[in-house]
C-alpha cells in the first residue's frame, strides 16, 4: 500500500500524549504497510526527524502557524485554523497530485486537509484513496465538557461555545466522510457510532514503548510522595488541574502527603496556581522523571474533564507505580488492569482515597504488581499498525469493531 499520514505536525519532540499516539502509530502502520509518507508542520521542533527511519518518511512544512487572532476569527476550530497555513495547503497540492492507496487524516486538527483533497480533482473521483479519520478524542464531547464546566470569565466561556460548536461541525464532517474512523478507546467508539450511525469504526488504543521497571517495591520507607505526569497546555488539562488542587491540596498538606506535578505548562498558569500551593510542588517538564517514579508511593489520574485514553497510565504501569483514578478517566483500559488501581467517582473521594491508602505500602505494593503483570504484554504498537492496516484493506461492513488486546 501506498499511504499517506496528514498530521497537525511532525511528532518531535514527543513531550505529550498527542504526539507520542502519533508518531507511535504511524511508524507502527509505517511497518505494516511497507512504508508511510508522514506530513506536518515542522517550525520550532526541537529535535529533527530521523532521517533515516525505515517506516517513515517525515516531511516537515515549515513557515510555522497561523497567528492566534486570525485562527480566532477563522469558521475553523481553533487547533485546525492555527495549523491551516498556505504552505501546509501548497504542499498538499503538490502530495494529493500523486496516486496514493490510502490517506489518513490524523487528529481532528487534519480536518481542513480532509476537505482540501476531497475538494481536488482525484478526491471526487472513483480513483481517490481509502480515507481513515484517526481520532484522539471524541472531540465533541470534550469541548463541550471543557465550555459547560469552566469557572471562566465569560467572554473566555463564550470562546470556549464557539469552539466547541466548530469542532462540533468539523469533527463530524471527518467521520462522515471517511471510509474508516478509528476510536482511541470503546466509550468513543460508542459515541462516534451515535453522531455518525453507520460509520466503518474500529478501537485503537495505544501502545507502550517507554521505559519498563523490571522490579520494584513499594516499602514504608518509599516517601509519602504522589505523582501526576502531564503537558498541561490545553484548556482541558489546565481546568482538571485548577478543580483538583482546589481540593487536594489542602487535605494533601493536613495530611504531611507530598503532591508532585510534572509536565509542562503555561507560565501564567504556573503563576496563577504557585502562589497558594501548600502540598504540591510544580516542576515542569522534566528531562528525566526517573527519580520522581522511584520516589513516589502512588500516582494519580485526575481528569474529570476530557476524554480519550491517557497514555500516563501506561507510563505508570510499565515503571511500577500504583493508580489512583476518578473512575471515567480509565476509560479504555482492560477489566485486568484497572482491577489493579484505585477509582473514585468524585474529585474529593479521589483525594481521599489517596489519604486513605497512602500509608498502607504493603496494598500498594500488592496493587502495582498485579497491574504489571495483566497489563505487561497488552500494548504493542506494532498490533495496532496491523489493525489499521488490514482495516483499511478490508471491505466496509457498516459495523462498529473493537481491536482486540495483544
């Protein structure tokens, strides 16, 4: 198969979950099909794409992206109109000109390539390629949980609508038309089958390619520590983390429990939040964590607002650390696995629970230990490239196909 991958940008450095899922499962499909032609903006990447990746050819646009305001008063959602630029256009004029057996649009930010080559003269014909939408998120349901729960002034609430009715009409255009759409976990791919009835869709949830902790022992004498790992850039991510520290932070420092936050984030957000900190500690991005995992009892997932599958988990796992978890961010993970974590169904029951089971090491242990041991051999990127691979040589069959574990 001749394929074609359309990103927002090329996946490097891969510092968040959008990127790692990416890169990961392009370079994945990239092996199974025999090779993939992967393009996206490359201004202002830190690190160069290999240049001699055997699955993957990286082509980088540069002239870097449109500015805020103009993506602002773009009819396109925020995250595409920013990526929409006339070179990214010129340089799909020139790619959509060759014959291609496949072309997946990646993220809904692709949404505006979608159009342009359906647009083109070999989109309209009978000789156009297979077309896969590879989803995030069901974005829809995410923007709307981000504009209807904010604390926000309103004008920035009222942004916050606006976006979500355009990525509502977007998100829905790419599932539409396209031959294949695939779900990062089941409870998308639910959704998607509601808004799009009778679309081709299949579950891809990630894989694991990280570090792996061979062994290790959780001991009353590992530090009252809990850990949360994420890039905290995105409107969603920032109000999870307002809400929880709202109430964590004080029970974390009545209770002597060090709460460490890792990833990077805005520095007007980092001054909002700093100044009232007791328990928790804001550190960036970390080149390397290591030292933060080893030294934590416990490590927390609390994203009560966007959807999708948080790849954290996997990081957690694959070096040792117990979960704790609001119940609606483990979306996606196997009945094994999250048999092995702690889940809330609140904000302040999460924080709770983490006081409530901080100092019994012995359960932590026991709870990472299970949790490596169902989870270890069930994400490999390279059976997620095979899926969408063989997906997208099938026939369409007008069903809904959950990608088994393995």
């Amino acid at each position: 198969m001749k394929c074609l991958w359309i990103a927002r940008e090329i996946p490097f450095p891969a510092k968040d979950g959008d990127r790692i899922y990416a890169g990961q499962l392009a370079r994945a499909f990239g092996q199974a099909v025999g090779g993939v032609t992967y393009v996206g903006i490359g201004d202002g990447v830190a690190e160069a794409p290999p240049a001699d990746d055997a699955e993957v050819r990286w082509l980088s646009v540069g002239g870097g992206r449109r500015r805020m305001l103009p993506a602002l008063l773009s009819p396109l959602p925020l995250v595409a109109a920013m990526h929409d630029t006339p070179a990214f256009r010129a340089r799909l004029d020139a790619l959509y000109a060759e014959p291609w057996d496949a072309i997946v649009f990646d993220h809904y930010g692709a949404g505006p390539a979608m159009q342009q080559y359906l647009a083109s003269p070999i989109g309209r014909s009978a000789r156009r390629a297979r077309i896969a939408y590879v989803s995030h998120n069901h974005e829809e349901l995410v923007l709307r949980a981000v504009a209807a729960e904010s604390d926000a002034g309103l004008v920035k609430r009222l942004g916050f609508w606006q976006n979500y009715w355009k990525t509502r009409q977007l998100e829905r255009y790419l599932t539409r038309h396209a031959d294949l759409v695939t779900a990062i976990t089941p409870e998308d791919a639910a959704s998607f089958a509601v808004t799009t009835p009778g679309a081709e869709i299949i579950v891809l949830t990630p894989g694991y390619n990280g570090a792996v902790c061979a062994a290790r022992q959780i001991s009353d004498a590992t530090p009252r520590h809990v850990l949360m790992i994420g890039s905290f850039h995105w409107a969603a991510k920032q109000e999870n983390l307002r809400q929880f520290l709202k109430v964590a932070d004080p029970l974390f420092a009545a209770h002597n429990i060090v709460f460490d936050v890792v990833g990077g984030m805005p520095e007007a957000l980092r001054a909002e939040l700093a100044p009232g900190l007791k328990a928790t500690r804001l550190h960036g991005f970390v080149d390397d964590p290591a030292p933060l995992f080893d030294g934590a009892r416990l490590a927390l997932v609390p994203e009560a607002i966007g959807g999708g599958f948080k790849l954290k988990f996997l990081d957690y796992l694959f070096r040792r650390l117990p979960v704790a978890t609001l119940s609606d961010a483990a979306a996606g993970l196997p009945a094994p696995v999250r048999a092995a974590m702690i889940e809330a169904d609140t904000l302040a029951s999460l924080a709770a629970s983490v006081v409530a089971h901080i100092d019994d090491a012995a359960r932590l242990d026991q709870l990472q230990q299970r949790a490596f041991a169902a989870g270890s051999s069930l994400f490999q990127w390279r059976d997620r490239g095979a899926q969408l691979r063989d997906a997208l040589r099938a026939p369409a069959t007008a069903l809904t196909k959950e990608a088994s574990y393995g």
